[in-house]
C-alpha cells in the first residue's frame, strides 16, 4: 500500500483500478475504474462519490469518501446488485443506524453500529423475515442488556436480561 505520492491500483485480472494520489495510506486524488476501463468515480482532495466493483466486475459497493474514509450513507453488495447492507459509515466504519441482507435479499438485522460492530438497539429476523430477537447488542454480541426472544411463530420466548448471549436470572 503506498502511504504518500502518486500510485495505481490494479484488480485481481490486472485491469486498472485507482490511478492517482495517496496521503496517508488513502486514496486522496484520483480515478476509480471499471473492468471497462470507464472511470466511475473521481476523488478530490479525499472527497467525492464513489463505486467500487469486485473481482467479478459487479458492483460491490457506492458512497461517499470524505477526508479520504468513507462516511455516509452507502450501500454494499453481494454481486449481481443484491443489496448486503445499507446503512451509514464513519471513518471508514459502519456507525450509526444500518440494514444487513442475506444473498437472497431478506432482512436479517437492522439497528445500530459502533466503529463496525453492532452496538446498541437492533432487531435481528430469521430467513423468512420473522422477528427473532430484538434488544441490546455489544460488540457484536448478540444480547447484552436488555432483550426479547421469539419462535418462528412469534411467539415470546423470554424477556428479560442477557449478559454475551446468555440469559441471565434476575
């Protein structure tokens, strides 16, 4: 990874990536590329909207850079424009209130993030889009505070206290 001056990136086939400039280990001034070779994104000073594509040629992610990170709303995909997750960034991390997908497209958790993990409030859905649990999560730990817990008919199974996942007697 180049720290400081000019630089290209090239992608796993050795088709042009990122052509320009770096500062601090980060894309500063430059053009991202397609397998085309069409440029799909221009950064300035560290900002600007970008596309990033994947091995495979298909979009994998779109958002904003600012000071050279990543930061607000963006969308990441699993290929073939299947949305993985949207939600917001923060230096280059999720931070803030997200939405993950499975492949298939299903909702399976939306809440809050901290520096990429999941931290705080969220609701995580079992893959027929059923409520399965919804409370705290630290660290992305599932169940630190307090929670709920659903069967697949929706059941409640337990309300209470949880302490890293597990269900603590109060």
């Amino acid at each position: 990874m180049i720290k400081n001056g000019k630089g290209i990136e090239y992608d796993y086939f050795g088709k042009l990536k990122f052509e320009g400039e770096y500062l601090k280990g980060k894309k500063w001034n430059g053009k991202g590329f397609d397998k085309n070779n069409n440029v799909v994104y221009e950064l300035n000073n560290g900002n600007g909207k970008i596309k990033e594509y994947g091995e495979d040629g298909l979009l994998s992610f779109e958002g904003e850079y600012l000071n050279g990170e990543i930061n607000g709303k963006i969308k990441e995909y699993y290929g073939r424009f299947e949305l993985k997750f949207e939600g917001e960034y923060l230096n280059g991390k999720r931070n803030g209130k997200g939405k993950e997908y499975d492949y298939k497209g299903n909702l399976r958790f939306e809440g809050e993030y901290l520096n990429g993990k999941r931290n705080g409030k969220g609701k995580e859905y079992d893959y027929k889009g059923n409520l399965i649990f919804e409370g705290e999560y630290l660290n992305d730990k599932k169940w630190n505070g307090k929670g709920k817990e659903y069967d697949y008919e929706g059941n409640l199974r337990f309300e209470g206290e949880y302490l890293n996942g597990e269900k603590r007697n109060v």
